[in-house]
C-alpha cells in the first residue's frame, strides 16, 4: 500500500470518528499495510457502528482504549496473508494454549474473504468452529 492511501485511510477514519462525536479519537499507521485507530473503551460499541464502512479488525482493549486495525482496499485481487497474534478462550482449547498468546497465518482472499473475517479463520483452525470467532481476541498483527 502506498502511505497516500494510508494517510486517506487515517483522514476517513478520524472524519467517521469525529462525525460520531469521539473529540479522542487517535488514528496512527502501523505500517505499510494498516492503520490502528483507537478510542475509550466504554464507548467501542459506537465506534463499532461508526468505523462499519470500513474494513476493520477489533483488537484487544490496551489501556482503556478499544483498538481497530483498518485496511485500504487492495489494488489486485491476488490473495495474501497476515500473521496474527491472538489469545483463544472457552470450551475445548486444548490446556497448553490457555492463557497464551498464539500466532497463525491466515490466507486472504479478495473478494472472498477481508481482514474483518480474521477471527473465524482462526476459530475454524483452532476449533473446527469457525462459528466460535466471539472466542478469538486478535491481540496485534505482525
């Protein structure tokens, strides 16, 4: 991705934030591929509604704050991966993973698949569930 389109991503983020009434709204690039955008955590239902035009991935709550990974549209339809940090809880996770944090590499597929759709990638890989995607918290992307 180039950074314009990074820096749009962050200029659009920020707009839907500040249009939903977050006057603390942070909105930063992480890298070449995305930018994370945060706000306080009691309100990460409202942001939820207001960041849905967008292709976004919760990730874990860091010091109050609820934090998004937002994606630019890509410009090729070839597929790609993200690694993914995550922590996994509830029935049937096996006793040497609970409680830590796991990595995994989840395939994306334009016009199939989005980073949005990375928590039931991961709950069908650990649990053969991808139903059970409410048990997967994405903790960072590497």
């Amino acid at each position: 991705m180039t950074v314009t389109t990074l820096d749009v991503l962050r200029e659009t983020a920020l707009n839907s934030l500040t249009t939903a009434g977050f006057t603390d709204a942070t909105a930063t690039r992480q890298n070449t591929t995305a930018v994370i955008a945060t706000v306080p955590a009691a309100r990460a239902a409202w942001a939820d509604f207001a960041l849905a035009s967008h292709t976004v991935l919760r990730l874990a709550d860091k010091a109050g704050r609820a934090r998004y990974a937002l994606f630019p549209v890509r410009d090729d339809g070839a597929p790609y991966t993200r690694t993914v940090h995550f922590r996994a809880s509830g029935p049937g996770l096996a006793p040497q993973t609970a409680g830590q944090e796991l990595c995994h590499t989840v395939q994306i597929v334009p016009g199939f698949t989005t980073e949005a759709d990375i928590p039931k990638a991961l709950a069908a890989a650990l649990f053969t569930d991808s139903g059970r995607a409410d048990d997967i918290t994405v903790t960072r992307l590497a």
